[in-house]
C-alpha cells in the first residue's frame, strides 16, 4: 500500500541517533541539569519533611546536580568524583517523587 505506513520495518534503532541510546546515562544526565538547576532556582513553597529548611533541601538538589554534572561527558571519574556521583545518585533515587511544587 502506498503512503500507507506499516509495522513491518519498524524498529527501535530509529528512534534515536545510536550515540543516545549507546551512552544513555550521558544523555539523560544532559536532560536532567537544566531541569534541576531550575527547580532549584523556583522560590519553592515546601520540601520533603526530613529537611528543616528550603536552604538544606537547595544543598542536597545541588548534591544531584553535581553528580549529573559529572557523568554529563566523561567516562571515568576519581574516587572523590565516583563518590560524588553515587552520594548524588542515591539523593535523586531517594527525593524523586519530591522534585515539584
């Protein structure tokens, strides 16, 4: 059927330049700063309750930004950057649901 798009050739490897989909984390992590950065920057109206202030809940959404700064381009790290990368990656994993207002 002409102009008729059928299923039969689709594919995922399409979908994506392959370098985003080979290198996901770096891709993501492009994706997630600026989004960060500006939630951060929001004159926020509350915070997850284990934080006593809007100050330590902005230090620990810089901890996230800091890790995802990092895997960003390179591909291997220092200690003290591997380090900075899970502390950040554990924060993100633990406030996910929290990232709104």
């Amino acid at each position: 059927m002409k102009g008729k798009k059928t299923n039969e050739n689709w594919s995922h490897k399409n979908d994506f330049p392959i370098e985003e989909v080979w290198g996901t984390y770096h891709t993501l992590s492009q994706l997630i700063v600026p989004r960060l950065l500006a939630f951060k920057a929001l004159e926020k109206h509350g915070r997850p309750a284990d934080f006593k202030d809007i100050q330590e809940w902005n230090n620990t959404i810089q901890k996230m930004i800091d890790a995802f700064e990092l895997m960003k381009y390179a591909t291997t790290y220092s200690e003290e950057e591997e380090h900075a990368i899970v502390q950040g990656l554990d924060l993100f994993s633990k406030y996910y649901l929290y990232l709104w207002d």
